[in-house]
C-alpha cells in the first residue's frame, strides 16, 4: 500500500491516533457537515461577471491524420475575485484551460510540458485511450520534462475534459486550476439542426474556497484541521467549496439572445454534487450525457450531476421575452451555493436550430453476452475510503477483463460515490434491481452510486489491452486511496 498516513495528514484526517472517523454518524448529518464548513470565503455579489468564453487552442501543426498541440502546465494568475488575485496552476497557464476541439476518428497528439514545481499525469476523462496516454496516476511527467500523449477518438461525438490525475494529489491539483474541456465532434452530430458556434456553450462548474487575499484555501497541510478523536473530521468526506465558478468565474450571468442554446454542463467540482434547475421553471432538454448524443432528447426538470458528470441540454429562449432573466438554480445547496449563473435575454433573434425528435441510435448491451460479473463494494474502512475493502494497490489488478469480452460490474456503497471507469463507455443495466436513473441515460464512464444502492453496469473491453483504473470520483475519497486498476488482457 502506498498511500497513506501522509496523506491522511495532509487532509487533516488523522492526528497522533490514526483514528480518522467517527463510527455511527449518519450521513445525512454529514451533508449538512460539508455545507457549514468553517472557512468562509470573502463574500462576492452573484451575477457581476459575464461567462468566460474558454478560447480554442490551435493545433502547432497537422497532417492528413493528426493534430498536434503543445501545452505547458505552470502557474498563472486568475482574476476571479473583485480587486484580488487567484494565482493557480493552469494548462497553458490558465484555469479553465484551453479547449480541445477534436474529430472522431482523427488522431490528437497533446505535448504535455510540467513547468510545475510537482509530478503531473495528464488523464483524458472519457477517452477511450491506450494506457500509455492514459494518464495513470503512476504515470508520472516530473518537473521539467514533456510526454506526448496520444489520442486515437475512435469514440463517437462527445464532451470530455482533461485534468491531473497525479496518485494520492488529484483533488488539490486539479483544485488548483488544472482542468480542460476536449469537445469531440463527429459528422453525424453535425448533420443535425442543432445549436452551434457561439450558441454551444461549454459550461464547467466547480467549487472553490478563497483565502482573504483572493488564493485558493485547500485544506490539506492545514494544522488546525488536525483530527481530534471524537469529532467529525471536515474535509474527509471531500472538500466543499463555498463560492461557486462557472468557467472560472464567480456565479457568472449570460446575456443571450432568443433562440436555443446548446450547454455542455460539466461538473468538475472534486465532491460536490448539484441539482440544477432553472428559475424560470422551463426544463431542460437533454441531448446528450457522458458519452455524446442520446437516442432521442428528454425533457427533464433537474438535472443531477455528481463529480465529472456531463449532460449536454439545450435551454430554449425562444419564447422568453427580451428583459427576463432565468437563474440556473443549485437545488442541493443553499445559501452561497443556492445559485450556479443567470441567464439574461437581451435580444430578439430568429431561432434556426431544431431539436430533432430522434438523436444518434444506442443499441442496448445485451447481458446475456457478459462472461464475468465482478462486485465492487465502495466503503469506508479503517477510516479510509476503500473498494472491497482495500486501498488503491497500483500493482494489484482488482479485475483482468479479456479484450473484447463484454462483462457486468456490480457496485454498491455507503455514501454518495461518483464511480468513474477508465477506458470504456458503459450503459447503466439497473439500480436496486429496477430501472435506472433518468441521468443514467446514453453512454456512461460516470455514475452516482448513493447510499445504500446497488447499480449495475455492463461494457465492452475493445481495441487495448493493458492497466487502467477505476475510482471514486469524489477527488478526496479517490486521493484516500478509493482506487481500483483492471487490466485488459
Ligand atoms: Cu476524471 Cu480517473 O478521472
Ligand atoms: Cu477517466
Ligand atoms: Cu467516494
């Protein structure tokens, strides 16, 4: 094992007993336990900014199959609290960093230089990549040197991001500013009236906590977090920002004009999980999910989306007069963190998009063609977060699916845990025996498992072989060692 007590310590978990958590607290107690944490950022006024358009990086070259980039990771400075000064760690120096716009099945080749002073990975969330590119937490970029991972997109159009993957660190490094957005595009995808350009809007949510001079607060190495036994620890259940981004600012507005808007909702908040909903009481239409488009759009009211969630939706202002304006509403938090962005209609326009009433076909995985079912079981143990009650091994295999066999993973848990699997897109098979979740739908790396559930997955293992990971996606849960490796053989 090789995580551990080091980093318990940085997460303020354990004191001199090693003790880290107190047995028979209820969960629910500890939701309200990640609302009220006791660092409180400098208040800012919501809907002061406008939305960061994230800019495209253009490729240094590329030839008949390729594209190639170069991106230097290093230290940059935000703006992001009125007057104050965020430094952070950047793709390219900037939080959001630069947008990847990537073609199904055209090759993508990424420099990665770490101009940072610590150990980088970079994992492509939704790729579906040799392990040499994959971004292993063990797979490590030292400071000063470059790697060029290698992106195939054999996948379909979908919207992925990219960020740090560095083993027991990704929570506070990708906290730090170190995460992106690889939008891929297909032909199909284009071939629908859908709305595009400027009404195609990435929107990447995460939570941060400030210091008062405008820097991030994290809470590792922070003494006064050192665990008493007894009392609840703060941030081992996952670090819970107070003051709410979208695309690197504070509770941002957008002005828009009256036609529909693609959004490609991210969730890139370490631990916490929203429930969006729109003032205005219109749904959403639900176009796509992780793994690009969905058979047919859904309309749906709220969208909940747990860690490294995508829900690609269309909001239709067609009908919404010039003046109104709709707030994109976090129905799981209150307070500072009740209110995403604000959408402002200041415009007629002449809507040309449609939403087509069937998207892109799934054929559903049939179970009966699954060879092996595997459970995992995501609990916390000896107080640390483990998965069949051990902690991330990176040199133990928990599972070693054939190449091209299709197999079933049954997982259950005692929190909310964002299971996120490396290398395949997979379809939702059930939840506590019945259907799945409406944002179970389409193509998945990403699900919530809640307290008490048992969800089943099914996928297929093609075109690599070799060692990938699995994990919580709660960043904390994952940095305490919530970690899984399969290897395709
Ligand atoms: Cu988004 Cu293994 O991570
Ligand atoms: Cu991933
Ligand atoms: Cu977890």
């Amino acid at each position: 094992m090789i995580i551990s007590r080091r980093n318990m310590l940085k997460l303020g978990l354990v004191g001199g007993t090693g003790l880290a958590v107190l047995p028979g607290v209820p969960w629910q107690s500890l939701n309200r336990a990640y609302a009220t944490a006791r660092v409180a950022s400098p208040p800012v006024k919501p809907f002061q900014v406008a939305l960061p358009v994230l800019p495209v990086l253009q490729p240094v070259s590329r030839d008949s199959s390729t594209d190639y980039y170069h991106i230097t990771q290093k230290a940059g400075q935000a703006h992001i609290l009125p007057g104050l000064t965020t430094p952070i760690w950047g793709y390219n120096g900037i939080f959001p960093g630069p947008t990847i716009e990537a073609k199904s099945f055209r090759r993508v080749v990424i420099r990665q230089t770490n101009a940072l002073p610590v150990p980088t990975t970079t994992h492509l969330h939704g790729g579906h990549t040799p392990p040499q590119s994959d971004g292993d937490p063990t797979d490590l970029v030292s400071p000063g040197s470059s790697k060029d991972y290698i992106y195939p997109n054999r996948q379909r159009a979908s919207t992925l991001w990219y960020h740090d993957h560095r083993m027991d660190f990704t929570g506070p490094q990708v906290y730090k500013g170190l995460a992106g957005f690889y939008l891929l595009r297909d032909e199909i995808e284009e071939s629908f009236p859908l709305p595009r350009g400027e009404h195609d809007i990435p929107l990447m949510i995460t939570d941060r906590f400030f210091n008062a001079d405008g820097s991030f607060f994290y809470p590792a190495l922070d003494p006064s977090l050192s665990h008493t036994p007894g009392v609840l620890p703060q941030y081992g259940y996952g670090v819970f920002g107070d003051t709410i981004l979208v695309n690197g600012a504070v509770q941002p507005f957008l002005q828009v004009s009256t036609t529909k808007y693609r959004f490609r909702i991210l969730n890139a908040s370490g631990a916490r999980l929203y429930e969006l909903a729109l003032s205005s009481g219109q749904p959403f239409i639900q176009i796509g999910s992780d793994g690009g488009l969905l058979p047919a759009p859904v309309r749906r009211q709220t969208l909940l989306l747990a860690s490294a969630e995508r829900n690609d939706v269309i909001i239709d202002f067609s009908r919404c007069p010039v003046g109104s304006q709709i707030i994109m509403k976090n129905l799981h938090g209150r307070g500072r963190v009740a209110d995403i962005m604000r959408f402002d209609v200041v415009r007629k326009e002449k809507d040309d998009y449609a939403i087509p009433a069937t998207l892109t076909p799934i054929a559903p995985i049939d179970p009966a063609k699954a060879t092996v079912t595997r459970s995992f079981e995501f609990l916390l143990g000896q107080g640390m977060w483990t998965i069949n009650g051990k902690h991330f091994d990176p040199n133990y295999a928990d599972a070693r699916p054939r190449l091209n066999s299709t197999e079933i993973w049954e997982f259950t848990g005692d929190a909310n845990h964002p299971i996120h699997i490396h290398d395949i897109m997979f379809q939702v098979l059930s939840r506590n025996g019945r259907r799945p979740a409406p944002g179970d739908a389409g193509w998945k790396d990403t699900f919530l498992l809640s307290k008490g559930e048992r969800v089943r997955i099914i996928a297929t293992f093609t075109d690599y072989r070799g060692p990938y990971v699995f994990h919580c996606h709660n960043l904390e849960h994952e940095d305490m060692g919530m970690m899984g490796r399969f290897v395709v053989e």
